[in-house]
C-alpha cells in the first residue's frame, strides 16, 4: 500500500495495530477522522489519553474503574458472600447485563495458557484465594470460557480453594463448549448462571 504521506502511512500504522483492524480498514478510518472537524479528533486523542492516564483497576475485584473501589463492590445491595469468577471486563459487563446476578465479581485477567506463556501468577489467583480464606465468602462460581484454557483454570483454583468452607459452582453449559462468555446471548448467559452446578459435578461429567 503506497502512501503520499508519511503522517497518514503512521497513521493507518498505529490504527492497524487494533484487533481486528487490517490495512484498508484502517485507511478508510483515518481517511474518516481527517473529514472531522479538529474538535472531534481532539476529542478521541484526549478520552484515549485520559483512558491510559486515569484509568484503574479495583482493588478489591480487578475490575477496570475510575477509582481505587468500583461502584459494584462499593454498593451495599451486592451479595458480598458470592464472587462470580470471570477472565475480563467484557465477562463482567455480559454477566450484568442479564440483571440476574445481584453477588460480586473477582477479574483474574486471563486464564492459565502454558502455549502462551501465562501462568497463575500471571493471574489475579492469589488474591482470589486469599479472599475465600477470609471467611466472608460462602459461594464461588466459575464463569470462565468452556474451554480447555477455562477448565484448567477453573481446575487449579478448586484446588487452591481445598480444606475451605466454601461452595464451588460452574456456569450450566448452556454455553457451548469452546465459546467465549462475552459473545453469549443473554438470555442464555443469564440462565446459566441461575441453573449453576457444583463444581465437583462439572468434573464428573467430563
């Protein structure tokens, strides 16, 4: 792809670099931006420089928020003796949007891949654990992926989490196997989180 300028070839360059961007997507969208008014392509340079300036993670959860406690653990209506155990935000936001979970969230950033080099603790895990040994909590279910990735993870902390007073659950596999949580309707994500199993039931059917 031959560019006459030097300014929009580094352009479509850094856009391209987004997931699931290519080359001419990327052009045509900096092609897009160069037709705004200056106003509103100041106004994307600045919410994405405030985003990674000012952004945070709970220091309670992991979730992704403005301040050190997002408004879901600061709430006072939330079951704090149930912890939903999710990979990212995005499972966050498609588990809130159902309106049929009302318990907290633990984000742990990933899940275990030996092929791509991400270990436990590379995860949230240890903070995880550390909190069911509090006492507070009384119900962990897990909502990874129903992949081989998502049952490993899940296998290792039910592990970490042995000789605790504590109630494991899975997500029912309304979901399908080898499926990402986030691209779940959700009306099928809301029942697999009321019709959850134990966990040690999960491992007996596989």
């Amino acid at each position: 792809m031959d560019f006459s300028s030097k300014l929009l070839e580094n352009a479509v360059y850094e856009m391209s670099q987004l997931p699931g961007i290519g080359k001419r997507t990327a052009l045509r969208l900096v092609l897009h931006l160069l037709k705004q008014p200056n106003e509103r392509t100041k106004g994307l340079t600045t919410a994405l420089s405030n985003l990674r300036e000012g952004i945070k993670l709970c220091e309670n959860c992991h979730n992704i928020s403005d301040v050190q406690l997002c408004e879901l653990c600061a709430s006072s209506k939330r079951d704090r003796s149930l912890i939903c155990v999710v990979e990212d935000i995005r499972d966050v936001m498609a588990i809130e949007n159902t309106s049929q979970y009302n318990g907290l969230y633990h984000v742990l950033g990933g899940k275990i891949s030996p092929m791509e080099g991400v270990g436990p603790q590379e995860l949230t895990i240890g903070s995880l654990v550390k909190k069911a040994k509090s006492g507070e909590i009384k119900e962990l279910i897990f909502a990874l992926s129903s992949t081989m990735e998502g049952d490993t993870t899940n296998f290792y902390i039910y592990k970490q989490l042995e000789g605790l007073d504590i109630n494991t659950s899975t997500i029912a596999r309304g979901i399908a196997v080898g499926d990402e949580l986030e691209y779940a309707d959700e009306v099928t994500l809301g029942r697999s989180i009321l019709n959850r199993i134990p966990f040690e039931g999960s491992l007996k059917a596989n």
